[in-house]
C-alpha cells in the first residue's frame, strides 16, 4: 500500500487519527510478495 484509505473508505471508523498515530509508533511490516499459480502469497 503506497498510502491510505481514499474516497468512501476514508472514513471507516479505525481508520482515523488515532490509527494514523499508531502506525508511526509501530509502522506496519513488510513481508515478500511471491505470485504462483495466478495466486500471490505474503511471507
């Protein structure tokens, strides 16, 4: 994901300030994107 919720999404609740400040205490991780089969799989 390059940024956040747009549009409609924008305001599902969780979504919000307190979740914006969460992730800059604990970002969110990163894993390996593997795509076998038409099927992608995050490790």
């Amino acid at each position: 994901m390059v940024r956040g919720p747009q549009g409609v999404y924008a305001k599902v609740p969780g979504l919000g300030a307190a979740n914006i400040a969460l992730t800059r205490i604990f970002p969110l991780r990163r894993g390996e994107v593997v795509e076998r089969d038409a099927t992608v799989f995050v490790r």
